[in-house]
C-alpha cells in the first residue's frame, strides 16, 4: 500500500479509471440534459401558450426538485432497475425545474409589442414561436440549460450508487476507505467540469443569438460524443454481471484481494450498498460484494460463497471511545460492556432482517432485543451530561446506535444524542477524533485496514484469526490515537462475496474458487 | 373599402368599443381621433383581426374579415406600430422582409423592393444590415413603415405611428409622408390623438369619444360645423392654427386684392398657413402678407355664415 503517496501520484496511477469516469460522468451529465431539454423545453412553451396549466407544471416540477437525490435515485430502481437508465432518469428530472420555468420565462419575457407585430404581420403561431419568441427567449432559456447542467454535474456524483459509474465512483469510494486522494481525485475532477460547463454555456448566453448561428453546433456535437462514449460499454454483456461497492474495490480484503489471491479478475461496476442486494434479487446483478450479517442475504435467498483462502480478516464489531471520555463519564464502560459477548452472527442477521426487510423502526427492534434478553431498563431521564452516539450509514449501525441508547438511557444518568447516518468510515473516524461524535460501533477488520493500515505481512499475520487481529488493533490504537476498543459484540459482520442461492445451486459453486474455477473453464 | 357596422368590443363587460359603424373609402387617409382611452386603437385591431369584437362585423371590399384566416388577412394588410415593433435580433433588412419572406418572394425580388423602399424613405443603404437598437427614433419609424409597405397592401393600418417622435422629425416624417406615391393608391386607417397630425394627413377624421363616434368628416366641416359642444371643445385651442392649415390658397383667392400682390405666382394648393408663414420672414414680403392674411379673414367669415 502506498501511504505516502499524494494527489499527483494517484492521478497518474489511476489516470486511466479517471478519464474513464469523467467521460461516464459527462456521459451522464449530457445525456440528461439532452432529454430533459427534449422535455422541458416542449413543456416550457406548452404552459406559455396555456398559461393555467403553467402553475400546476412548475409546481410539479418543483416538488420533484425537493426530493433529496439519494431519494430520488432509491425510487427509481424498483422501476428501472440499476445502471444508466435509473441515474438518467433521476438527473433529467433535476434539470426539468431551471429549463421548464426559464423556457416559460423566456418566453412569455419577451416584449408584447414585438410579439404583437409578429402576430400583425401575419405570423402564425409556430412562426411567431420560432422567428420571434424562441430566438429572442434564448438568452433566458440558454440560462436554465446552465444552471440545470451544473446541478446535473452534481447530482451525477450520486449516479455510482445506481452502479451508473461517474466521479462518484472515486468521491465514495474515497470516503469509504479513509483516501483524501482519491476523494481529490473525483473531487476535483467534478468541480472543475462543473465550472468548465457553466462558463462555456455563459460563452453562448453572452453572446448574442447572430453571432453563435454559425458554431452552435459544435456544443452540442460534443455533448454526442460524450454520449456515445458513455453508451458503448452499456452494450457489452459478461457472463456474470457483477456489483461491487466503492470501498470494497480499493480494498486489499476486496477486489484487490480477489485479484491477488484468487486471480479473479472480475469487470465489476461500481453501486451503492443500500441497493445491491435488491439488485441481485431481482437479477440485475449475480456476484455483489456484501456484508455476511445483512439482514438481506435473508431476505432476498442469497448465499455467501466460501472464503477458501481467507482474503477477508475478521470484522468483530466492538464501540471505540477515546481513553478521555471514558474517565469523563464514569460507568460508561461497563454499561457498555453489557452489550459484550450478546450478539452473535445469527442474531444480528436476524436484527438487520427486521429492520431492512420486515421495515420495522431500529428503535423497536433494538427494544424488543434489550427485553428479550432481559437488558431492558426504562429511561432514568437522568439530567447528567450529554453522550453522543455516531453510526454509519448503514442499518445494523442504526440498530446498534439505538441499543447503546437505551442502554445508557436506562443505567445510567446520561443523556443521549445519536448521530446516525454519518457515511463511511473515514467521517465516522474524524467525527470521533474531533470529538464531533464520542463513541461508534467499528469493526476490527475496518481498523486494521482501512484506519492502521500496516504493511502486508502484518496484516497477512494478524487477520487470520479473530483474537488476534482485536488485541493487534486494541493495542495499535490506544498508542496511535489514545482510543479503546471495548469488548466485541459477538459478531462478525465481515466481507463476502454473495450471489443467489438458485444461481449457485445451478453452476454448483459455494466456495470463491468455484467461481474462478468457473470462469476460467469459459 | 373598409366597412364597419355595428362593432362593439368589451373589456371586463365594460365597453370599450359601442356600436360603431363607419366607413373607410378607396384611396382615402381617414384619421380616428380622440382623447386616449376613447377606443380608437381597440378598434383600428379590430380591423386586421388583433382584436375580435363581441359584436358587429367588419368587411373589406364587401368580403367579411372573418372569412378568411386571420394570418392570411393580415399578411394583406400593411401595420406600422407606435414603437415600430421592429423585431430586435433582426437587422434592418431582415425587418424589413419579413412579409415578403412569410409570402415566400423569392431572393431576388425581396432584395430590390426592400432597395427600392428605403431609397424611397430617406433611409442610407448602409443601415440595411444594422440592428434596430442601432438606428434613430425617425430611422427606426421608417423601417417600420417600409416594412409595412413591401407587399403592396391596397391597405395601411397605422396606431399612432409618429407618437413617439419629436416635433422636428415628426414635421420631417409627416411631409414625406404625404409625398409618398406608393401610398396614394392605398386605404389608410392612422390613429392618433394628436389634433395637428391629424389634419395634417387626413382626408377625413373620425372623432371618437368614450367607445362611441362623436362627428366623421373633413377637417374643414370638424372646425366650421361641428355637431356638438365636445367637437368644438375638442379643438378649441389649435383653433386658429388649425384653420389656417385646412385653407387653402385657392379657396382664399377670390378674396385677394389683386394689385397688392402683383404677378407673384403662388402655389394654389398651398395651405394659406405655409404661405403665410414664408411671408412672415420677410419684410419685403409684408404687404402680401397682409393680402392674405385678410382674404382669409374674409375667406373665414363666409364659412362661419
């Protein structure tokens, strides 16, 4: 692992990932803006020639806008699967809102004289609307393209979760696996592209209609290419269509693993974990990389296929909490240790079942947990000072979280914040160090390769047993970081590469090197 | 011939436009006039279909206006606007074609009357190619009129064409406009509220007021028979100024004492107002002055009778 390696290096390492993502994520941005220009400007001059209608299709349009775009992208895959066709949908409906209003403005802005003398000189209404109305609206038109094209440069970030590819791919990716490079590295690239859109489309606006007459082509000649190069690998099919989250392809216990280890070089795309299991349900992908305690692999009859050659370390999940706050709050610890040891893998599959498929509320199933096995307590609404819970984004964290909260809540005088949802592990770790958060349920793999990061052999001799890889990361941490892992949990939620039960029953494969074996004899 | 009977339009179920009927003659420059607000520009649009009345109808040329599409009407019927209406990303050239061009001339023909045109009204080739941003008030006035003129309409209907032009360039503009061939052969409808220019370009006024036809007639019978208190009202303080303008020098002549003016020989259809005015410079010229002064004066009596 190169460690000391910066931005520069990176770029020029992965320059080949870079330019690929970029012409995916202009790709994205242009196609989007393409149809949602198809439709909005249409519907623009529709509600400036039936103006009763104008409120109701601005107001739509909206509330459409509203809806934050991770939501957005979570409602368009039990319609349209995961892939381009989701991400694009999603975008086109971002960019409706600016080119609807501008088109309407623009329109019904341009100066009723003029439109009178159109009309006198004996115009129709298609005439007036192209000689007169829609050259002269341009300019206000051409300012809603822009602004929707720099939203869609942004919200396109998003388009890795759908597995549509784009900077997103590097941004999440980076966040997950604690690399401000690679963060950059999608970063940069995205803002830049942002920029570069909005003041050559300014080019277009600021000058006048006559004198771009003769180039206007070349804008959106460019905007095609980038579609078609956005387009072609859509077309090829592999035989296994395989999704990978973005940290786990920066991985070593990951794809980087899967390649060293087990030569296998798979073409994954990159989507989000909140919709892969879904995805591979449904067909849409056969291998995803996953979590073995997820709720889902119940749900949705998937199978975790057998890590012959032990690629991915143990994963307990124990709290860790700064050495500090733990003498701040006396009796935190062996409150929070009531938790040690009660989770195993089988139970916490069964919690995150109920939550992510049986869609109960983390806070009834953390209850009904706690009274089952009798730690329940009701809240002492104690007035002692506040303790601050962080989670990941993901729903095991969030039923962990509500457990921990209870817990404190009904043993001890402290008051509770959680702060759920504070995506991956890199924004969780810097919330706990700048003390934005007190404590959070990691996971010993997690810190062994993500947050120590040690070279190979160390991680080759602790992670493969359980005991080891936690007294290795307990000891590394309180001397690096001044923070204490408390006791694990019981379970381990470690990595895994699963697909469906059927599939895996048909082509008999139950161990990693079954599939390789498989797709070597192709 | 335009025919209106019966017309009226309202707004809000007030009546901008009452039941009126008038008619506009072959090759006649008939003015509506009237105080703003009295219904004159509602019913100018009324004539080329801007407008629909709620009631009445209007025929040209004894075909009704609602026979035939309104775009159609309209490309038949020259309009030149207040503020020109001149398209704004259009150069003049282009402004001024756009008739011929929705009426699919060819190239040609449209590029030689448009030459044609603008030599006509004063206008230098090398604004064909300027935007209308670019021109003069009056410039931009005589693009619209060109505009209006291309496609040798037998009609020009004009709202208030020089109300936005200063005196001087309206005074310049007014007497190029009356010696315009191309448009003695038309039907004009101008409306305008001013009283001078419409005894300047008239043939006959249409005063209006509050949606309804106060007096129609020659400029002579609006000062010397005026049907009621509003119509003499109305024109009460450009009296003086107005009757010296309508009279003209053949109708003063036989009361011109001739010994007083020798063999000078003036214009006869010369309004006694110009001559009187180039006289007026003059001292050499009192005298003549003077002799034209009272034939008029005698001229007037015999009207007031």
């Amino acid at each position: 692992m190169n460690r000391e390696q910066n931005l520069w290096q990176f770029v020029v390492e992965q320059h080949e990932k870079l330019l690929s993502q970029i012409v995916q994520h202009l790709g994205l941005t242009f196609l989007s803006l393409l149809f949602a220009i198809l439709v909005g400007v249409p519907l623009g001059i529709l509600i400036s020639r039936r103006k009763k209608f104008a409120s109701a299709v601005l107001g739509i349009a909206g509330i459409l806008q509203t809806v934050p775009s991770i939501a957005l992208l979570g409602f368009m895959i039990p319609l349209f699967g995961i892939g381009a066709t989701p991400a694009i949908v999603a975008l086109l409906i971002y960019a409706l809102l600016p080119i609807i209003r501008n088109t309407y403005t623009g329109i019904t802005g341009v100066s009723k004289t003029v439109v009178e003398a159109a009309t006198a000189l004996g115009m129709n209404s298609s005439q007036r609307l192209f000689k007169v109305e829609l050259p002269l609206g341009l300019p206000v038109i051409i300012a809603g393209i822009r602004t929707a094209a720099v939203i869609n440069v942004g919200v396109a970030t998003l388009a890795s979760f759908v597995a549509a590819g784009g900077l997103g791919e590097f941004i999440f990716g980076g966040i997950s696996l604690n690399n401000s490079n690679m963060i950059l590295a999608g970063a940069i690239p995205a803002a830049l592209l942002a920029i570069l859109l909005d003041q050559t489309i300014a080019l277009l606006q600021k000058n006048s209609f006559r004198s771009i007459k003769k180039f206007i082509w070349v804008v959106p000649a460019i905007a095609l290419l980038c579609i078609i190069c956005y387009l072609k690998p859509w077309k090829s099919k592999q035989q296994f269509d395989i999704g990978f989250t973005p940290e786990f392809m920066g991985r070593q216990d990951g794809d980087l693993g899967l390649r060293d280890v087990y030569g296998l070089y798979l073409n994954p795309k990159i989507v989000s974990d909140a919709i892969m299991y879904k995805a591979a349900f449904e067909g849409d992908l056969d291998i995803i990389s996953g979590y073995s305690t997820d709720g889902r692999i119940k749900a949705f009859d998937l199978v975790v296929l057998t890590d012959d050659k032990k690629i991915f370390p143990p994963y307990d999940a124990a709290p860790i909490i700064k050495t500090q706050t733990l003498k701040r709050f006396p009796g935190l610890e062996t409150t929070l240790d009531l938790l040690a040891g009660r989770i195993n893998d089988s139970v916490m599959t069964d919690l995150n079942y109920r939550t992510d498929y049986l869609k109960q509320s983390p806070e009834k199933v953390a209850k009904d947990f706690l009274t089952h096995s009798g730690l329940y307590q009701s809240p002492r609404n104690g007035d002692g000072a506040t303790i601050r819970i962080g989670s990941k984004i993901f729903g095991e964290q969030y039923i962990l979280a509500e457990i921990y909260k209870m817990l404190i809540e009904g043993n001890t005088p402290y008051k509770v914040e959680t702060k759920t949802g504070l995506g991956g592990t890199k924004i969780c770790f810097d919330a706990l160090m700048a003390d934005g958060i007190d404590f959070y349920p990691e996971y010993t793999g997690t810190g062994l390769l993500v947050l120590l990061q040690p070279d190979l052999k160390t991680v080759a001799r602790v992670s493969k047993d359980s005991k080891k890889t936690y007294d290795f990361v307990s000891s590394e941490f309180v001397k690096k970081y001044d923070l204490k892992w408390l006791k694990p949990i019981g379970f381990n939620n470690s990595y895994a590469l699963m697909m469906r039960n059927k599939q895996a029953k048909e082509l008999q494969l139950k161990k990693i090197s079954d599939l390789k074996n498989h797709l070597d004899k192709k | 011939m335009i025919n209106l009977s019966g017309i009226s339009k309202y707004f809000d179920k007030a009546p901008a436009v009452d039941e009126i009927s008038f008619q506009a003659n072959e090759k006649e420059i008939l003015v509506l006039l009237g105080p703003s607000g009295c219904g004159k520009t509602t019913t100018l649009k009324m004539i080329n279909r801007l407008i629909e009345p709620d009631r009445g109808s209007i025929t040209i040329n004894g075909q009704d206006i609602k026979e035939q599409k309104p775009e159609n009407l309209r490309r038949g019927i020259g309009f030149v606007m207040q503020h020109s209406g001149l398209f704004p990303h259009y150069t003049v050239e282009e402004n001024i074609a756009v008739v011929p061009t929705l009426l699919k001339w060819d190239k040609k023909k449209i590029r030689n009357r448009t030459m044609e045109l603008m030599e006509k009204l004063h206008l230098a080739g090398q604004l064909l190619t300027r935007l209308p941003q670019e021109l003069s008030g009056g410039q931009q006035q005589r693009v619209g009129i060109a505009r209006a003129l291309i496609a040798n309409t037998p009609i020009l209907l004009m709202d208030e064409p020089f109300g936005a032009l200063d005196n001087i360039t309206k005074a310049d503009i007014h007497s190029e406009f009356k010696s315009l061939e191309e448009l003695k052969n038309k039907t004009i409808i101008i409306v305008t509220h001013d009283i001078q220019e419409a005894f300047e370009l008239g043939h006959r006024i249409c005063l209006m007021d509050k949606g309804k036809i106060v007096q129609i007639g020659t400029p002579k019978e609006m000062l010397y028979k005026p049907v009621n208190d509003f119509v003499s009202d109305f024109f009460a303080s450009n009296r003086l100024l107005l009757e010296h303008k309508i009279a003209l020098i053949k109708d003063v002549f036989p009361f011109i004492t001739k010994d007083k003016f020798g063999d000078n020989i003036i214009s006869a259809d010369a309004s006694v107002w110009d001559v009187m005015q180039q006289y007026s410079g003059q001292n050499k010229d009192l005298e003549r002055y003077d002799a034209i002064s009272k034939a008029f004066n005698a001229y007037r009596k015999t009207q007031l009778s």
